[in-house]
C-alpha cells in the first residue's frame, strides 16, 4: 500500500523435533542461506539468522502484509523438505511443533544480533530450554509447560 509505512522487529526461535542436535557445522550456512531466501522471497528483510544444532533464531524486518504464522509455516516446512531432499541427517528431519515470536524496539536491535550471533558461545553456559523459558519468563508470555519443548520419547 502506498502510504503504509511500518518499522517491526520480530525474533523468531524454534527448535529441531525432540532438540535433537541435526543441524551439523558443515551445512548450517546453507541452510541459513536457504531460510533467507523463504524470507527474502516472501517480502520481509532478514537481519540476522544463527543457533546450534538443535535450534535457530532469526530476526527479521517483518511487513505486516503476511500472518507470522504462515510465514513460520513456509520456513519450517520449506526448511524440513529442503534438509530431507538433500539426505542431510539419517531418517526423517523436522522441527518441533510451534515457535517463539518476540518483538523489539529499534533501539534494541544492535543487542539482539549479539545476541543470536554468540549462540554457540552462550549455549555452552546455558541449555535451550533455559533460554527459550526465560523469554518466556522476560516477555511476560503465559504458558503451559506441558506444551513446552518436548523430550525424546
């Protein structure tokens, strides 16, 4: 729309089915180039995308002409099919039912791509899990722990 004019800063992170560590140092760059192109493809401008082997964050520049959730469903699903097409982990890959959408100031963004590029580093000092409650925790969002990041069965 011509005169619409929007500045939204999402994070979003999700995790590997079961936290499974599947994302290896030797494809991980290409899968980020690949969940840049779902992004960039669907009109919202990536800022900046890391994590481990059992998940991802990325932060975004969100348009607010597509639902957060359609957008997290083309990523996901996109992403799944793109690993499983390439026969890069043994058996099936999929991410974990759900993701975390947390949103930022301007004034804030320079912190939260710290942030997600130190993952390795942070994720040493602190499991998933901590950190995906203490968004939770932070961002004041009400939640059932039942539906929260389920254990290998």
């Amino acid at each position: 729309m011509a005169n619409t004019f929007t500045q939204i800063y999402l994070q979003f992170v999700f995790a590997v089915e079961n936290r499974i560590s599947l994302i290896m140092p030797e494809w991980k760059d290409e899968l980020y180039k690949y969940i840049t192109g779902i992004v960039q493809n669907n009109k919202h401008k990536l800022i900046v995308i890391n994590g481990t082997g059992n998940h991802i964050h990325i932060l975004i520049g969100y348009k607010p002409h597509q639902l957060i959730s359609n957008l997290l469903q083309d990523i996901k699903g996109s992403s799944s099919k793109w690993i499983n097409d390439k026969r890069l982990v043994y058996g099936r890959f999929q991410w974990q039912e759900g993701y975390g959408a947390f949103s930022y100031s301007h004034s804030h963004i320079d912190q939260v791509v710290k942030y997600i590029k130190n993952q390795e580093s942070h994720h040493k000092i602190k499991s998933f899990k901590e950190e995906y409650m203490e968004f939770l925790e932070k961002f004041s969002i009400p939640y059932d722990v039942q539906y929260i990041l389920h254990d290998v069965q």
